[in-house]
C-alpha cells in the first residue's frame, strides 16, 4: 500500500517540474511509509529513500520494509543532503508550507546545483480518499471514543472539577485502546459552555443542573475520531433544552446532506440555515476533514465549494452559544459515501440526561 501511495507522487514529478520530491512533513511521511515515528524524511524519486536517526533503526526496519533505509552513524551530518546529491536531483519538490526560511537557505547553500520547487498539498489531496484500512482505523478510533464516553457518564458526581471529568474520560479512552489525545480535550460545565473551545478548569464545580459540553477524541494506527456531546447532569434548564432541540436538529441536517458529490458548503448551509431560521449563529464551520490529522481537508464552511468524493471522512457539528448561559455542540465523524454517508459515532444524539 505504501509503495502505491509513493508511485502516485513519484507519478506527479514531471507535472511539479522536479526529479524528486522530499517529503518532511511527518504525518505525509506516515501516509507514504508506514512509519509512526517522530523523526524521519522520505525521498521519492527514481528510488525510494526513507532517512530517520539511531533512534529509529528496529523500528523503521518493521515498519518501512520497502524502502532503501538510511541511518546516520555517530558524528555524520547532512545526510539528506548527501543522498539528494548522490541520487543527482537536480530541481527538488518541497513541502512549502513545513520548510522554514531557514531551512530552505541551507539548503541551497548546501546545494547549489539543486534548484528547491515549491508545492502544495502533494500528499495531502492523496490524503483526502480514505481506503478501506483507512476507514477502519477511523471506525476503531470512533469506537474507543464511544466506549470512554459510555464509562464516564457512569462516573460523574457532583463537585467534580472540569479537570477531572477531562481526566477520567481520557483515562477511559486510553483503557479502551486509545493510542493517545487527537486534540486537548474540552469539558465545560455551564455557562463555561458559551466558550466554542473551552480549557477544563480547576475552579468550576460540577452541580445538578448543569449542561455539560464534552468534545474528545481517540486515536487508532494514528488516525483521529472527533466528537461531541453535550449532556444534561440533572435536569437542565427549559431553555437550554430548547437550545439542544434546535441544534439536534441542525446536526440532523446537516448529516442527511451528505454525500458524494454533494459540496462542503451544501452541508453547512443544510446545518447553518436551520441555526439561522431559529434566531440563532454559530461563528465556525460545521465541521472539516479527519484522518492522520484530526483537522485536515476539505474545510465544512459557507460557500466552500470543495466536492465532497466516496471516502472522504468529515466532521459535522453545528452549536449554538450564549455567553453567560452556556452553549450546546453535536458533533459526528462521517464517512462519505455515494448514496449518503456512513456515521462513525455512534453515541446516542438525543439528550443525555444523568
């Protein structure tokens, strides 16, 4: 699979303008080599060269078979650019967006003869079709997700702090399989909730009444799951209820309007627009691509025209937010599909009450 995935660029470098492409970005290097790691380089040209430190060798050895490997002995430098030279490349792609100014001037310091070729996204629009052990990895990581969520709404009590609810629920997904955090995890009691993107905080204590707004993610082989619940711990206050109903609806929506060939700005005026007719606004998108990053492509946003294809995976979650009050978020992670979209998350939607 990896090797596939590295004929595809290796199939784009006369269209670049370059006899190689040097691959820097770490989760691209995944993408093309298998390598999970926290350091490493690929080159793709005429051979396939895959360049990480000592720290690396059994490991890079397991995970990327199919590539020539080299490892650095003690005191060697440059490496990269021995190779680059050697392979005798002489226009060389670049991920624009992860080289520093820096790096680009030392680079051609070190190599005159080598002319650096800006690009963008190579590896990231390879990125935007999940296959099918793409999409299972996605279905493991939302899962995990699922399970920490189901062993935390056993554990809430009044006068747990926001910190200790993130750290339960983590500590949930991590028992059930969890490679780590996709992102920071948001917990906000209350009025706390009005904040799109809440820090748990010491200092809030948990007391019957409160919505709570809970947005978490697992990890499976380095893909994210992303989601969103917000629930009731005791009985809520009616116009909070009111707020859930119209943003269940919203999320609702703005599911059904997913499909192949539907566009990212179709799904978020489907959520959007049910927001919008019941007063209400949200400042965000409605959601936006997951896979080895939990925000990728495409961008779920007003007027965004990105065509949506069969096993692209997005999020959908719409809010509503009123500072001093609180705020309620639904968020799903969705494969696309022709006929519609397969649904990731499986929490249940409906108000949770505890």
């Amino acid at each position: 699979m990896s090797k596939a995935r590295r004929d595809r660029v290796r199939g784009q470098l006369s269209e670049l303008g370059a006899d190689a492409m040097l691959v820097t970005k770490l989760v691209n290097v995944r993408y093309l080599t298998g390598f999970s790691g926290s350091a490493g380089v690929a080159l793709i040209g005429s051979e396939d060269v895959f360049l990480t430190d000592s720290r690396y060798d059994e490991q890079s050895a397991r995970e990327v078979p199919d590539c020539r490997r080299v490892i650095p002995g003690p005191g060697e430098e440059k490496v990269t650019v021995r190779e680059i030279l050697a392979a005798g490349v002489q226009r060389l792609a670049v991920e624009a967006a992860n080289v520093t100014l820096a790096q680009a001037k030392q680079w051609r310091e070190d190599m005159p003869s080598v002319s650096l070729v800006e690009t963008t996204e190579v590896v990231e629009k390879l990125r935007l079709i999940k296959d099918a052990a793409e999409v299972e990895s996605l279905r493991r990581a939302a899962a995990i997700g699922d399970t920490g969520l189901k062993e935390l709404l056993g554990r809430l009590h009044e006068g747990m702090t926001e910190v200790d609810v993130a750290a339960e629920l983590e500590d949930a997904m991590r028992r059930a399989g969890s490679e780590g955090l996709s992102f920071p995890t948001i917990i906000a009691f209350g009025e706390n909730a009005a904040e799109p993107h809440h820090s748990p905080k010491e200092n809030r204590l948990l007391r019957s009444g409160d919505m709570i707004k809970l947005d978490f993610g697992a990890t499976a082989n380095g893909y994210h799951s992303d989601m969103t619940r917000t629930i009731a711990f005791g009985e809520p206050d009616p116009d909070m209820v009111k707020i859930y109903d119209i943003v269940y609806a919203s999320q609702q929506a703005g599911v059904e309007a997913v499909a192949a060939g539907t566009t990212a700005g179709d799904v978020d005026e489907a959520s959007r627009s049910i927001v919008e007719q019941a007063g209400y606004s949200f400042g965000h998108g409605t959601g936006h691509g997951c896979g080895l990053e939990v925000h990728e492509s495409p961008s779920v946003r007003r007027g965004g025209d990105d065509v949506l294809s069969d096993g692209m995976a997005i999020t959908v979650e719409p809010g509503i937010y009123l500072p001093g009050m609180g705020g309620v978020r639904i968020e799903d992670l969705v494969v696309v599909s022709n006929g519609g979209c397969e649904i990731l998350t499986r929490s249940p939607k409906e108000l949770i009450r505890v």
